[in-house]
C-alpha cells in the first residue's frame, strides 16, 4: 500500500493485464484502469512478484493475457 495513499485514506483499484508465460510468470503488464495513479506502482509490483498457473492450448501450456483487478482499501 502507498505509503502516500494510506496517511491519506485514500481506497481505488487498479486493473491490470498482465502477460503470464509458459512458466506462469509475468511477462509484461499494462494497466488498463486505474481509480488512482497512486496505487498503479504498488500494484505493478505486487502482480510481478505472483506466480500463476499458465493458460493451456491443447494441454501445452502457453503464454497468455488475463486481467487482474488488485484493490486498495483504506482502514
């Protein structure tokens, strides 16, 4: 979380997609939407250090684009 963001009590989303590899991590990303710019670096971040089960093509997998919402919320 922004250290910015939460002194300010600031909440949004950021929607991303992200490129997942073969070997389910992240190869690229663009962010799609985003309530805040904020929260778009803290975001990126968190979707780079996940790793995913690849899409299948023909039981092979393969490189695809998925859409990953990541929300921040204010306490």
């Amino acid at each position: 979380y922004p250290a910015v963001a939460r002194q300010r009590g600031l909440s949004g989303t950021v929607l991303i997609a992200a490129l997942v590899g073969a070997n389910g991590m992240v190869d690229d990303l663009v962010i799609l939407e985003s309530d805040n710019v904020a929260f778009d670096e803290a975001a990126a971040r968190a979707i780079r250090c996940l790793r995913f089960t690849p899409g299948l093509l023909n039981r092979v997998p393969t490189t695809m684009w998925v859409r990953v919402p990541i929300s921040f919320k204010s306490d």
